[in-house]
C-alpha cells in the first residue's frame, strides 16, 4: 500500500487556487484550436482583472472607500422641479403693466449720459448738483406721472406665484458662466429649487435645458411672457425675470454669481421674515440727481438726502424678495427699468460708477415707503493671486447680522467660466463664442495662474475669511467641460490637468468600470 502526502493543504488559499487553475489550463491545452484560444482570451482578462485590483487595493485608504457621489450627484433627479408658470396669467399680468407704463412715460423720455471727468475719485457736490439737466416744468410732469403709476398699478395676482426657489439671469456667453454657479449650488448641497432665465430661445445653449432638469432646474424664456424686443438693454432683465418666475420668494442670483455657502435656509432668516426685502451694500454712495427724490416722491422739492446720507448704494449681483409682501414696489422698479437706459439709469446715477438697474429696488420701495433690509456688513474685494487685480465683489450671509462670513461671491471683473478660462480657438460658437480665452491672452489678470498652474484667489485672503471655495469651482467647471454639452476632449483635458497640478486632484474612473477598464464617470479625489 502506497501513501500520497497532500503537500496543498499546507499551502496558502491564493496559491492553491492557482496551482488548481494550471491543471486545468494544462489538460484544456490538450483540447481544439478554438478551447486554446478562449482559455488565452480568459487568462488576459483574469490577468487585467488582478493587475487593476492590486492598484485599487494598494492604494491610500482615502482613495479605496471615497465613493464616487458628490452632493451633485447625490441630488441629482431628487429635487422637484419648479412648477409650470400660467403662461396666460403671466402674460396679461405683464401686459397691464405696460399699457400703464406707456401711458405715462417720464419726462424728457431721453436724458444725456454724461460721465463725469473726475479721476476715479468720487465727485465733489457741484458736480453732482450740475450734472443733469431737467428743466421744472419736465420734473413737475414726471412726478405727477410717476404718481399715476402709482395709483393705477395692478393688484397682486392671487394664486398667480408660489414657493420659494432661486433665479438665475443666463443666455449667451452668461450661460458658460451660469453653468459654473448652478454647479456650485448642487456641490455645496443646495435643494432649492431653480429657474434659469434667458431672453429668448436664440441665447439658449442646444441641450443645456434639458441637462438641467436632472438637477431640479428649469429654463424659462422672457420672451414666452413678454415682447422683449422692448429690453433694449441686459440691465432691463433682471427685474422682468423675478417678476414673471413662478416662486414667491425669490433669491436672485446674477449668471456669474458663485455661491460659496449654501443658501439653502436664507429665507427663515430673521432680516427676511423681518422685511421680505434683503439687499446687499455696493461700494459707492449716492450720486443721484438732487431732484431725483422730488420725482419719485421722497421729498416735496428737490433734496440732496440721497448724498448726504451715509448709506452706499445696492448692488443687484444677489437680492432677496417677497413678491406679496411688496408688490407694489416690484412693480414700481419694474417701471423704473422700463424707463431705465433712456432716463431713471441716468438719474440714479448720472454716470457715475454703478449705472443700471441695482438702485431701482431700493428706489421703488423708498417710494412708497416699503421697509427693507440692507446687509450691514460691508462687502469684501477678492484679489487675484499675488496681484492687486480684483476678481469680484464676496458678500456676506444674510443670516448672520453680527458677524461677516461669506456667501456669494459676484465675480464682476474674472467671470469663473471653463471656457473663458481654458478654452482654445473657441470663436466659432454661435451661442457662447470666447474670442480669447483667459488661457490665451496675456495680458489677463490670470493668464500666468492657469499656465503655471497656480490658484487664482489670494490664499491669504482665503485663510483669513476661513474659506476655500476654489477647488469646488474647479469641479464645478470641469463638470460643464467634460460632461455636459459644453464637453470638449482637449477643453476637458486641460481642465483635469490645471486641477491636479494646481489642487493635486486625482481622477479616477468608477470603481466597477475602472477594473474593467473603462467608464466616463469620474471620481475627484483631493488626497
């Protein structure tokens, strides 16, 4: 009698299951052609299989149980839609406005812009006291007409608005910035709703609409509701698109506005269940026409009040309203913008910095006597990085009145776009054309930052607000350049590699398609 010794029970399970797996590839080498050939198709797989599990096993633990879900994707499809506006109601509401603004226009229907000649420095009181001329029989019948308004302005449409959700001006090359804002609201777990505002349907990007859906989002076009071949001018949209949006309570945020704290319970705060009005402070002070408050009904006679006063203008990059709470006054900078390039732009600010609509709405409810409330933490200037070139306006949260901490940042001078920063050769869109990128053209403020790869933001401004939104803008826009309808393979590309040489982001596909080697979903992973 012969004994054998069972050598494999004292072998490992790893090597048992190999040396098993060779006696069958040794007696299935016997076999066809065709059973030779689909064993060596399985051992490749099998060893692309391992190969790819052994650097996914191997690799740091912050990159082996990080999932792939941001809050982006974690929302996506979860947030109800805003509803569908009555288009009929709208459009009547906006018609018996304008039979009302057309009927008493101010006077002269077109004043002179004039800029002043004062060196950047704010101007003295006889430049403002002379800067505009409107002789008092023109100033008399624009009060008396302003009065009409007034009187004759339509009552609030019941049941016409509901909710509460956000506003967003886009169209043209805004919406390649627009894109970058919607972006961050879903990255920093925003679930308001949103409206998305364009002009009409030539300034939609094809697609883009039905991209934004999935993240709780609808497009709306002003000229379904209105005749917009009466906005002659951008500044006249904002205020048409938060009348005509189906929420309540809105939050409007300007197409290249970036929130960098979610806003989510902004319209609990106390400054705006206090008013149901929320504006944010410019940096300048009145520079009106001293007959300005005569006209509007402030003063019974021509006044410097607006100058004196040590209050700064508004700036509408970001403001918060309750339509039914202030209706009227609503209505009212609506007729102020109807009016605004030809006549109250000019009055409100004479040409000095600021003209627009941003001091209508503290205007109209001046006007009637409407409270509102002014954030009172003065607004904070971001710098680009080792430079002293701004980069745009950071404003601070509502809902904190005694201390300042950021929240949105209006990005009126660098306008955080992908394509705009990165793009190459990308005049051709008919839509969002970028004549030279910011990547192209030297004489950019961040030309040098994104070929060397470097942060655009101040990192010392950055640690002293105890803030660090840049990264998360970064993905926001390498969202829009590799996957969304802006996509392009060399835009995308240039994007990863900025963010992994500058942020030292990791790009990785989906675990499952990754070992199986392929897949377009990608991991960010900031190590």
């Amino acid at each position: 009698m012969q004994f054998y010794t069972n050598t494999d029970a004292d072998e490992p399970a790893p090597t048992l299951v190999f040396r098993n797996s060779l006696r069958k590839c040794r007696r299935l080498l016997k076999g066809s052609p065709r059973q030779q050939a689909l064993l060596l198709v399985g051992w490749i797989l099998l060893l692309v299989l391992g190969f790819r599990a052994t650097q996914y096993f191997s690799s740091s633990p912050v990159t082996r149980f990080l999932t792939c879900d941001s809050p982006r994707d974690r929302l996506a499809k979860s947030i109800p839609l805003p509803k569908e506006p009555s288009v009929v109601r709208l459009s009547q509401t906006w018609i018996n406005l304008q039979s009302i603004f057309d009927a008493y226009p101010p006077h002269p229907l077109t004043l002179r812009q004039k800029k002043f000649n004062t060196g950047g420095e704010f101007p003295d009181i006889e430049f403002i006291r002379n800067q505009t001329d409107i002789s008092e029989e023109d100033a008399r019948e624009s009060r008396a007409n302003h009065v009409e308004v007034t009187k004759q302005l339509v009552p609030f449409p019941v049941g016409l608005y509901s909710g509460r959700g956000i506003v967003m001006l886009a169209g043209g090359r805004y919406s390649g910035y627009a894109s970058t804002g919607l972006g961050m609201l879903r990255e920093i777990g925003c679930t308001l709703p949103v409206e998305v505002w364009m002009k009409d349907k030539q300034e939609e990007k094809p697609g883009w609409c039905e991209e934004l859906r999935d993240e709780g989002m609808a497009c709306r076009r002003l000229s379904d509701y209105m005749d917009v071949s009466k906005l002659e001018h951008g500044y006249q949209l904002k205020i048409n698109s938060i009348l005509l949006s189906s929420f309540e309570q809105v939050l409007f945020l300007d197409g290249d506005n970036v929130p960098v704290r979610n806003p989510d319970g902004i319209f609990d705060s106390k400054s705006f269940t206090d008013t149901g009005v929320v504006l944010w402070s410019d940096y300048w002070r009145h520079s009106g026409a001293p007959i300005l408050p005569y006209i509007l009904g402030i003063t019974g006679e021509a006044s410097e009040i607006l100058i004196q006063e040590k209050n700064k203008t508004v700036e509408s990059g970001q403001l918060m309203w309750d339509k039914k709470r202030h209706w009227k006054a609503l209505c009212l900078a609506t007729y102020y913008n109807f009016y605004g390039p030809q006549h109250y732009y000019t009055l409100i600010s004479q040409g000095w910095a600021g003209w627009g609509d941003k001091d209508t709405f503290p205007m109209a409810l001046r006007s009637l006597r409407q409270e509102y409330y002014t954030v009172p933490h003065d607004l904070k200037t971001l710098f680009v990085n080792g430079t002293s070139h701004g980069i745009g306006m950071l404003q601070a949260d509502p809902t904190n009145q005694t201390g300042y901490e950021p929240m949105f940042l209006h990005s009126n001078v660098v306008k955080w776009g992908v394509r705009a920063f990165m793009c190459i050769e990308c005049a051709s869109d008919p839509i969002d054309a970028v004549a030279l990128s910011a990547l192209e053209n030297p004489d950019s403020s961040i030309h040098k930052h994104l070929k060397e790869h470097y942060r655009v933001f101040k990192v010392e401004d950055m640690e002293r607000m105890g803030i660090d939104p840049e990264p998360l803008i970064w993905k926001s826009m390498e969202h829009t350049a590799c996957r969304s309808v802006w996509k392009d393979i060399s835009l995308c590309a240039r994007t990863r590699e900025h963010m992994e040489k500058t942020f030292g982001h990791q790009f990785r596909v989906g675990r499952i398609a990754g070992l199986l080697g392929y897949g377009d979903r990608v991991c960010i992973l900031n190590q």
